[in-house]
C-alpha cells in the first residue's frame, strides 16, 4: 500500500510554513499539531497532516499578539475539533489586553525613567559641578 502523500514531512511543512524544522518539532512536542510516525525501512519519519500549514500561521498570529504556546494549545485544539468557545474565548482575550495594557504602561514609565537618566548624565558630562541626587537613580519601576 502507497504511503498518503497528501501528509507533509517536516522539510516541505518548514517550507510551506516560511518555518524552521526546530519550530515543528518543538510545536508538534507541545501537540500543537497533527503528526504521525511511518516506519520507512529502518527509519521512522513523522508526517504532518496538510492543515498545520494553517495551524502554524494561527499560532505564530496568537503569538505576535501575546499569547503563549501554552495558552495557544487548548484553543486552537477546540477551533480544529469544532468545540471553540466563544465566551471562554473573549474572557482569555479580554485578559490578555488587559495584561499588554499592564506591560504598555510599564514601558512607558521606563521610558521616561531612561529619559530623566539621559538628561541627569548629559547635565553631568556638561557640568563637572552638577550635583547629582541619588533618589532619582532609586526610582524603580512596577513588576511586569
């Protein structure tokens, strides 16, 4: 029996994915996609189903907007299983802006630390009898 050559092997999904084998590999180790083992002689390929094309697109998207493989797993497994949740989904989501909003904040106040800083040490490399006060150098930022 002809192997189903509609299945992908991890060269031609890298490729059709604009990916790298270690970022199949390390998805499919997380079961983020469809594999499966063919013994081949003395070697055992895995293949991969056509969809994780689309997969791997879905989870570099999730990624790029902040959400961990991990988070990533279970919704993408309940999209492709037809059980996707919708309100559980725009709960995670609205925490998720929530949370970049958090970090958003953060970086902004460091932002304006970095500034003070460069502006203390211009003053100081202009001014050798610019007193520095060390409080502003204790200013610390809020936890991520």
């Amino acid at each position: 029996m002809a192997p189903d050559t509609s299945f992908l092997l991890i060269g031609r999904l890298a490729s059709k994915a604009n990916t790298t084998k270690d970022t199949i590999r390390h998805y499919d180790q997380l079961g983020l996609l469809k594999s499966r083992k063919r013994q081949a002689g003395s070697r055992l390929y895995t293949e991969f189903h056509p969809e994780c094309v689309e997969r791997i697109e879905l989870i570099k998207s999730a990624q790029a907007i902040g959400f961990t493989l991990t988070e990533i797993k279970d919704s993408l497994n309940d999209y492709y299983d037809g059980q996707l949740d919708i309100d559980l989904q725009l709960t995670l989501t609205q925490q998720k802006l929530t949370q970049i909003r958090k970090q958003q904040a953060t970086i902004s106040l460091m932002i304006e630390m970095l500034t003070e800083r460069i502006d203390i040490l211009e003053h100081m490399k202009a001014d050798s009898e610019y007193k520095l006060d060390i409080e502003v150098c204790k200013k610390q930022t809020p936890s991520l």
